[in-house]
C-alpha cells in the first residue's frame, strides 16, 4: 500500500485550499452558512413550538440556542455576501425593448 507524501496531499487538496481563501468563491460560501442557517431555523422552530406546548428546560435553552445559531449564521451569510465581488451594471440600448 502506497502512501502520500506531504507534497502529493498538498497538490491533491490544493483546489480546496484555495477555496478557503479570502475573498475566493465567495457565493458559495454563503450558500454553504445560508443551508446552515435554514437548518438551524427549522431546529429554532420546532423547539421554540414544543417548547410552548411542553413547557420543558431543556427544549427552552434548545430554542435559544438554535434562534442565536440563526443569527450567528445571518451574520456569515452577509459577510460573505459583503465581499462578493460586484456584478456588471446591464446596459441596454435605447432601441431594445423588453421580450416580455
């Protein structure tokens, strides 16, 4: 059984690495936090609502747990959102008009 090299797992994992740099693939990014947010949300709810039906501790602190993964989740999204670089401004020409 062959083993990898410091160098041959650097040069395998190289398209990931650099994904995980500042400013690189940036959408992605906060599709990835943005899943994690609508999962914690799901987690939020059902908490928060069988909470109010049975009153336990632990599925309170569950609820406030998950309703501040929520937050802590948003604040990803729109720092990766943040610096999303800018789309190009569509320019039409006069003469066009809309197909719809």
């Amino acid at each position: 059984m062959a083993t990898l090299d410091k160098r041959d797992y650097r040069e395998r994992f190289q398209p990931v690495t650099g994904m995980l740099d500042n400013g690189r693939c940036e959408p992605m990014k906060a599709v990835v936090h943005g899943v994690l947010m609508a999962t914690v949300a799901v987690c939020a709810a059902y908490n928060t609502a069988a909470w109010l039906k049975r009153r336990q501790r632990h599925l309170a602190i569950n609820a406030v747990i998950y309703s501040a993964a929520v937050w802590w989740e948003r604040c990803h999204v729109m720092h990766h959102l943040h610096d999303c670089p800018a789309a190009p401004r569509v320019t039409r020409h006069p003469n066009m008009q809309d197909a719809a």
